[in-house]
C-alpha cells in the first residue's frame, strides 16, 4: 500500500467511497456521468493551498482517502491545525490497518506543515468512527455545530 495525492481523474472512485456506506448514500450522487458538482468541488480545492484528499492505494486502486486541509489561524499564537474530513476506506478492505496507516500519512504530512494540532469531524451516529479515533489518539474535546444552507446538496436542518 502506498499514498498519493487525489488527481481530477480520481474523483469518480472517491465518489465512490464517499457513497458506499450509510449514511454517504443519503448524501452522495454516485452514478454515470458524475454530477458536475464534484469536479467543480475539487478544481476549488486543488486551488486552495493546503487543501488536497489523500488517498491509499493497492497497486493501482484506490482503497480509502480523506481529505487534508492546513488552516492557517491567528488564535493559539498563529497556530496552524489540519482539519481531516472525509474518511473512507473501501469495505473489503476494513479492518486491515489502512485507516490507521492514512491518518498517520496524515498527520505526518501535518506535523510537516509544522501544524499544532490535527482535528477532525465525524458524525454523532459514526460510534465505530469514534472508537476508531479515540484509539488513535483523538479525544471529544469540543462540541461542533453546523449551519447548513444548501438542503438540495445536504441533509439536516436548514434554514
């Protein structure tokens, strides 16, 4: 297994595995042609530095990828953090350690950037998410809140 940075030809299998689980099948278009949204979503991103999805690849498959963002700030001194969204691992391939190895490619890649500290969000009904990330090292410090405006893109309140 090794780790690269998404490209725009990447997009359709991250698509993928955004949408093969519970809850991303509510939220995710998966299907054939892929809705312009998600290459315009990610020509943004490829131009916004510090913001790129990195992905675990098998040979030449694409097996699990969240997205990295460095956020510069002012509190803290100036600290930067990295924000880790978006975290998929194909389903025939749990269980095998490539969670675990992605987050560490990407704290690695934070402790690099010379970020203070690596957060992340995850969705209250994620409990194998939870315990996945405690054991690595994560902790419920905060309690985040979100204002959601778009309710054709997204689900939840809106208002």
């Amino acid at each position: 297994m090794n780790f690269r940075k998404a490209r725009k030809e990447d997009v359709p299998a991250i698509v993928r595995l955004l949408a093969d689980d519970e809850l991303g099948s509510q939220r995710e278009r998966y299907e054939e042609p892929l809705p312009d949204e998600y290459d315009q979503a990610f020509e943004e991103m490829e131009a916004q530095t510090g913001n790129q999805i990195i992905l675990a690849m098998e040979d030449e498959n694409i097996i699990g990828c969240l997205q990295l963002t460095i956020i510069p700030g002012l509190a803290r001194l100036g600290m930067k953090r990295a924000q880790i969204e978006a975290v998929r691992i194909d389903k025939n391939f749990r269980g095998k350690g490539i969670g675990e190895a992605l987050f560490k490619e990407a704290i690695a890649i934070a402790k690099d950037e010379n970020c203070g500290l690596v957060q992340l969000t995850t969705d209250k009904l994620r409990n194998d998410a939870h315990r996945f990330y405690e054991r690595l090292g994560f902790s419920a410090s905060h309690e985040g809140m979100k204002l959601i405006f778009n309710t054709m893109q997204h689900t939840g309140a809106s208002i």
